[in-house]
C-alpha cells in the first residue's frame, strides 16, 4: 500500500513537470509539488503510528506469552459460566488492558455499552479500516491466549482486551 502510494505521487510529480513546460504552468507545478510534499509527510506520519500500534500489540502478546508461562496451569472447567461487562471503552484501552483469567466457553464478555457508545454495531472484521466498531478475536493455541480488539473513533486508540482462554465470537454479547 505504502509503495503505491510513493508510486503515485511520483507519477503526479512527472505529470506536474511534464506540464510546467506547457505554457505557463511553472507557478501551479511548484504549488502542487509543495501539496504533494506535505501529502508525503502526513503519510509518512501514520504509517508511523501505524507500526507503533502493531509493535504495542505485539509487546502485548509476548506478555501475555509470559504471563502464562509463570501462572499455575488454568483452573478446571468451570460449569458455572461468567459474564464480563465492559460500561466504557476506557476500561480497557490499548496501553494498559484488562486481563480476564480462566475464560471458559461458557463465559460471556459483555460489549452492549461498548456498542451503545460508539452508537453503531461491532461487527468482526479480517483488517481494521480505521471504522468505529471493527472487532478483531486473535487467539493463540500454543499459549491458550486470547486478544480481543475494539476500534474506536478515528484518531481514539482502541479498547484491548487480553483473555486467558479461547475467545470466540459467540462469547460476544452485543
């Protein structure tokens, strides 16, 4: 995507020079030239961000990897099934998520508030698109590790919730 990007701008730029030969066309060159420079800077910026974001998900999963290597083995199946509610976006964000120990496929993690308010439905998705209400469930079977992930708004940073068993999507109340 990146390479398409710089792709295109170059094919711009050549346009651009090709057409400050035409007549007078110098003056509207070095403009768009200047448009297309900071155009390059803004996506240099997110791309960066971008690579931030992956490498917090990433520190998150060698801790989670850890966290579970030094914790007692899980306890038994519990037939008693359990109901985590989440109110807030902000009860779990990116830089210091929750942890729920022992999930079991009868417990259920409940995102009603959660889609209340961002007020549009969460739907699962294979890639974020930078919607509000994009989910995505990566579980990791060597580990027995979990991490549900919640877009929101724009510019927000997502809600993250790492789960210590298999989340699937019918354990998603929403």
């Amino acid at each position: 995507m990146r390479e398409r990007h710089i792709q295109q701008i170059e094919l711009d730029n050549f346009s651009q020079v090709a057409k400050a030969f035409d007549s007078d066309g110098v003056g509207d060159s070095v403009a768009y030239m200047n448009n297309a420079q900071n155009g390059l800077a803004d996506l240099k910026q997110k791309f960066s961000r971008i690579e931030a974001t992956a490498k917090k998900i990433e520190e998150m999963g060698t801790q989670l990897n850890a966290t579970l290597r030094s914790s007692p083995a899980n306890t038994p199946y519990n037939a008693d099934a359990e109901t985590y509610r989440y109110g807030s976006l902000s009860e779990s964000p990116l830089n210091a998520p929750s942890e729920i120990k022992n999930f079991n496929n009868n417990d259920k993690i409940d995102l009603t508030n959660i889609q209340k308010q961002l007020n549009t439905p969460l739907h699962l998705v294979e890639k974020f698109s930078g919607a509000r209400g994009e989910m995505q469930i990566h579980y990791l079977p060597s580990t027995h590790t979990s991490v549900l992930i919640v877009a929101n708004d724009p510019g927000k940073p997502p809600m993250v919730i790492k789960v210590f068993g298999e989340l699937r999507y019918q354990n998603l109340v929403t």
